[in-house]
C-alpha cells in the first residue's frame, strides 16, 4: 500500500516526448467518489505491475455527458463530447480504457458519430487480457479460496455492450466458488443506478430498485457481491447496509478482487 | 353456382377490407420521422429468420414457448390447406388436390390436422393463463377493459376455428365412408387423415345422411368465415404481431443497445457554438418545412420504426414484468409506453383522416397518455429490450420523450437540473472542482 503509484498525466507524456499504449479514463466516479478512488486504485496497481505504459488525463478530463445524456439533455452531453473529443484528438489518443461501464458505452458507442473514434475497452477486458497474456499472475488465489462470490452484471456492461465473460474469467482465476444470481448476464436486474437515476430520489413506487437486486444476491449467501462498476458498487453497497449485512459481505470490483489475490 | 359466387364475394371483400386496414395502419407508420434501417440486409435477414421465424427469443420463458410453438405452428402450417380451400371454393369442387397428391395429401392434412390438436390444447392452456392462473403480466391494470378481451377472443376464436376444421374433416370421413363424399371417391373407404378417421365417426357416426351433410357444410363454410372474419380482425387487435413481426425484427436496430442516438439537430448548433469562426448569423436558415423539435412530445416526433414497433406489440408484457422500475412499484411499464404509442397514433391517424393533415386536436403523446413520473422512473437499464420477443425498443420512446422533456420545456427533476449545472460548471455531475481529478493519487 505504502508503494507509491505511478499515475502519469498525458501532458507529463508529451512533455517527455512519449507516448502511452492507453489512455486510463478514470471517470468522475473514479476520481472524485472516495468508494471508487479504491477501485481506481486497484485498476492503477495492476497496471503498474504488468508495467502497462499508460497515462490519465487528470485535470484535463471532463465528465463524459452519459448522465446529461440519459436524462434527455442532449446539448449538453454534446457540448462535453465534442470538448473531450478536442482534448482527446489533441493528445492523439487510439486506445482507452475505463473503470465506468458508462462512460465505456459512452466513448464507444456514441462519441464515433461526433467525430471520436477510439478503441475503447472496459477495465475487466484489460485485466482479462493480461491475465491471458501471462503478464499478470493471480498467485495468491488462496486469498478467496473457500469465498462465495457473485458477480452483478452492470447493465451498460451486460446488455448494452454484450460484456459477459471477461468479468467472470477474472474471477474464475480466483479459485472461488462463483454463484450466479437467478438473474443474470442478459437477465441482469438493474441496480437501479442508470440513467441518471443515481443523481436524483427514485420516483414513487413500493422498494428501492438496489434492494430488490440485493435481495436477489442474498439469496445466493455470498461472501463477495462483484461488480464491475462504481455506481452498481455504491447501490449494492447501499443494499447490503440495509440488510446490516455489511459485517458479511464485501461489495467489490473485480479489479480489487485480482489486486487483491495478485498481492498488490 | 351460387356457392361458387358466395364464396367469390367473401373472397374479394375479405381481402379487399384487409388490403384497406393495412394501408391504413402503414400510413399511420408513416406519420414517423425517417430513420434508415436499409443497411446490412443479410444481418437483417438473419435476426428476422432467428427472432421472427426461429421464435429465438420466445424461448427464454419455456413454457409459454411451447404453447405458442403449437399456435404458431398450427397458423402457419394450416395455411397451406387454405390453398384447396380457395381453389376448391372457386371451383366449386371438393377436395380437387386429393387425387392428385395422393399419399403428401394424407400426410398433409394429417400433419394439420395433429398440429390443430396441440394448438386446441394450447389455446386451452393460454386460456387457463390468463384467466385462471391470472399471470401478472395479464392481469396489470393496463390490461383491462379492451387490451383483457381482445387477448380472450382470439383465443376463443381459434377455438371455433378447430372446431370448424374437425366438424369439416370428421363429416366428411362418415360422408366418404358411406360412399356420400363430394370428393373423388378412390375406392379406398377412408380419407385416412390422422385424427378426423377416429373423431370422425365417434361424434358423427350415429348422424344421418342429410345431418352429416349439413355439419360438413357449417364445418367448411364455418372455417373460411372464421379465416377472413381473423385476417380483418388483425388490424384492430394486438395479434398484428403475426405479420408486423417480420418487417419488426427485420429493421431492428444492429447497433448495440447501450448506443443512443445522437441528436442531429443538436450537433449542428453544438458545431456552431464550438466554431470560433462561425458567424451566427451566417448560419444556413433550417430546411424548409416543419422546424423539428428537440425530442418528442407526439407520435410524429418519433421515428417511423418507433410507430412500427408500436403496432407490432402484442402486449405479452414480459418488457414489463422485467423493469426494475415496475417490479418496485414504480407507475412505468414499457408495454403501456406501447400500447399508448399506438392507440395515440390510431387516434393521430383518425383526425387526420376526417380533418385534414394539420388537424390540431390539443392532445399530445406526452401528458394525455403518458406522464413525465412515468419517464423519470426509467432506469435505461434495457432489460425491456432485451426481452421483447420481437425486438420492439421502448427505451428509446422515452428517452426521446425525457429529451423533449428537458430541452423544449426545461422540465427536469429539480435533482437533475442540478446534476447538469454541476457538468458545465464542473465537468462532473458532482460539485467537485475539475482542478481536484487527480487527488485520488496523493490520497490514502
């Protein structure tokens, strides 16, 4: 912990007249909520120890517009587009790589239109495919050995990207036991966290929409909720609060779980 | 000869009365805004060949699969025997493509007629479903009234439409037995068709000879009534979803479903506001014709394959019975964003026909049918979409519906307004300064 992390910016690179492989796009999640600086955290320990020649925009990055988006206001996700996009075009960034499903959808999905085109991974594919390459050893699966584990799939993840499988390879790397939710992959309840709903009171109804999702992960007695997004990891984190379940259960990004295992 | 000339009018006004409702209903469809789905034909082909004919996604729920397996597969199947029945009815022969094809007759028939019972058993069963067992998804509150009934009367429907078949086939197996059939007759003694030889004689045998021939008659003249009073009985009904299906799944939206459409209008003026160089009022007057607006508030705003989708739906109710934001109590279903689609355009459709094109009548899509606590309650989490058997796109309803919402009207939740304030103050959706982003690196 007490090692420091290497976090280049990409105007140190330029400066230094290099060139990163990947831009790290941290998200405002990511840099600002203290959960997620963690994941953050753990997504830049594995980076370093696989010696992966990245850099993050820092203070040049701006919010996507995903949540100004989902919520209708189009001119505004656009006017952040097309200013992300100078900064990105500037920088002569190709590939991206993010800790936020939603800003994943976003930079691939819907900036190519304006003008942005990237070659956009989430963090799970990443790590997935350093695993894959040998570049990063999971050795100390002991730590989740005998742990339940259950991975909530992000909707911006699951259904609107087709990302299944990367997240669960990682965690089979673990030697944990995986139990799926009875609802999952393209069956996935939502955290109740998208569209923009994370920024505002749920309309009227009978229950939160995390409860009902913690609810389903309950059933399953796991040891370990996984997740692969900030905003899922703060409602599931919520949800278990609810139950006083938080002395059990850990609510955890994949990427903190193979930092973990990865002894970082 | 008078059969003959019946026959021929029912015909004519059968198909003559569908042609009109469908061209009615494609002009409704297109009332929506362009939207090009002619890209990538064969992808097209292919997900209307797995999710329109291979039922692909229907068999995510097993159970109802199979029962709308056999429905499905009996209605298509049978369609083939409608054939003779025209030919025969023009003809004024019976049975004219028995002696012909032989052994493929018998097989034919008896593969319709062994398809018939399983669908007879199906009908029984969705029956039992819907108002029995009283499935949620039946029994939500948009599914009163009309939406209820219709979903029964098509049952009952193919109920007498069976029982049409086998007053027809079973007669006449008695009627060939006594050697009184008006087919062929080919010495065999029997029609052999696999369920009417034995039903046939069980519920007829005791009849006479001028009974049976009246119960053959109702039988025939019975199913084709059924089968034209069906096909112009579709256009009003949520059973649409067996033709629009096809054309529905075909222009299905490839992209992935996390990608929302961008705005073209939006980007024009976000180019313009971002160019040092441009010059206001330089800028080119918009193209002739309506100003478009800014999302949408009627079902004109909306792209053509929204209004498609809109008829396309047959209020199965499983985009519902999977929205996190209804299985919470929340008032938004995507089945009743639907069906508000489609009964507001029905009524669009109307006025423009007795009034003229530009016919106001005060209501909008927006407010009259569907509220803005329905719209904000939308998670965007595509679960309806991903569920829909027939690739209909809710989501993409309100999110056009939450954009005119917030650019036309200014009428976000206060919460959200706030959210925006903080992106273009902040470049994040929280009150954080942008200059503090990388202070997650020194902290610990």
């Amino acid at each position: 912990m007490s090692e420091l992390l290497k976090v280049p910016t990409m105007a140190e690179m330029m400066a230094a007249g290099e060139v990163p492989e990947v831009l790290f796009w941290v998200g405002c999640a990511g840099s600002f909520d203290d959960r997620a600086k963690k994941i953050t955290k753990a997504i830049v320990k594995i980076l370093n120890k696989c010696d992966v020649k990245f850099a993050v925009l820092g203070t040049e990055e701006s919010c996507t517009g995903d949540p100004a988006k989902r919520a209708g206001n189009e001119f505004l996700f656009q006017m952040q587009a097309m200013m992300n996009i100078q900064v990105l075009d500037a920088y002569e960034v190709k590939k991206i790589v993010t800790g936020c499903p939603h800003c994943f959808n976003t930079l691939k999905n819907e900036y190519p239109e304006l003008g942005g085109n990237y070659g956009v991974i989430h963090h799970t594919q990443l790590i997935q495919s350093l695993i894959d390459e040998g570049k990063l050893k999971v050795e100390g699966g002991d730590t989740f050995k005998g742990k339940k584990i259950t991975f909530h799939d992000p909707c911006y993840l699951g259904r609107a990207n087709d990302v299944y499988e990367a997240p669960r390879q990682m965690l089979q790397s673990l030697d944990a036991e995986l139990a799926e939710m009875k609802r999952c992959r393209t069956k996935g309840l939502c955290c109740g966290a998208g569209g923009a709903q994370m920024f505002k009171e749920a309309e009227k109804g009978n229950k939160e929409v995390n409860i009902e999702r913690t609810e389903d992960a309950l059933e399953v007695k796991p040891d370990i909720i996984a997740t692969g997004c900030p905003f899922c990891n703060t409602m599931m984190t919520d949800g278990v609060k609810n139950f006083n379940k938080e002395g059990e259960i850990q609510v955890m990004d994949v990427a903190e779980l193979i930092a973990t295992a990865a002894d970082l | 000869m008078v059969a003959i000339i019946v026959f021929s009018i029912l015909l004519l006004v059968g198909i003559g009365a569908f042609a009109m409702n469908v061209g009615r209903i494609r002009a409704n469809i297109l009332l929506g805004r362009d939207v090009d789905r002619t890209d990538n034909k064969s992808e097209r082909f292919k997900t209307m060949a797995l999710v329109a004919l291979g039922q692909k996604k229907m068999f995510k729920r097993p159970i109802p699969a199979v029962l709308h397996l056999m429905l499905y597969a009996a209605f298509v199947i049978t369609q083939i025997e409608l054939i003779e029945i025209f030919a025969d009815g023009l003809t004024g022969q019976h049975r004219m493509f028995r002696g012909s094809l032989g052994g493929f007759y018998t097989f034919m028939i008896s593969f319709i007629e062994i398809l018939s019972i399983l669908a007879f058993i199906a009908t029984f069963a969705f029956l039992a479903r819907r108002n029995l067992l009283k499935i949620p998804r039946f029994t939500m509150k948009e599914m009163t009234g009309w939406p209820k009934l219709d979903g029964n009367l098509i049952l009952i429907a193919e109920i007498i439409l069976i029982c049409f078949i086998f007053m027809m086939n079973g007669a006449d197996e008695v009627m060939y037995q006594r050697g009184l059939s008006h087919a062929e007759n080919l010495g065999d003694g029997s029609f052999s068709f696999a369920v009417s030889q034995w039903v046939g004689p069980a519920l007829f045998g005791g009849m006479s000879d001028s009974s049976l021939e009246l119960v053959e008659r109702i039988g025939w003249w019975g199913h084709i009534v059924m089968v034209f009073s069906f096909l112009n009985y579709l256009p009003f009904s949520k059973h649409f979803h067996i033709l629009l299906a096809f054309p529905n799944t075909y222009y299905s939206n490839l992209e992935k479903k996390g990608k929302f459409t961008n705005n073209e209008a939006v980007t024009n003026e976000v180019k313009l506001m971002m160019d040092p160089n441009a010059d206001p009022f330089a800028a080119p007057a918009p193209a002739e014709g309506e100003v478009q607006r800014f999302g949408a508030k009627d079902v004109t705003d909306l792209t053509w394959k929204n209004l498609l989708d809109s008829y396309t739906c047959t209020e199965c109710g499983r985009c519902t019975s999977s929205c996190p934001a209804n299985q919470t109590g929340k008032l938004l279903s995507p089945r009743k964003i639907m069906m508000d689609t489609r009964d507001r355009l029905d009524e669009v459709g109307k006025n423009i026909r007795k009034h003229g094109k530009d016919y106001d009548d005060g209501k909008s899509l927006l407010t009259d049918y569907i509220s803005a606590e329905e719209l904000w309650a939308c998670t965007s989490c595509n679960a309806c979409v991903e569920e829909c058997p027939v690739n209909i796109d809710p989501l993409s309803i309100i999110t056009e519906m939450r954009r005119y919402l917030v650019m036309e009207e200014s009428k976000a939740p206060s919460e959200l307004a706030t959210m925006f304030t903080n992106i273009e103050n902040n470049g994040a959706p929280w009150q954080f300064s942008q200059a503090d982003r990388l202070k997650w690196k020194d902290e610990n």
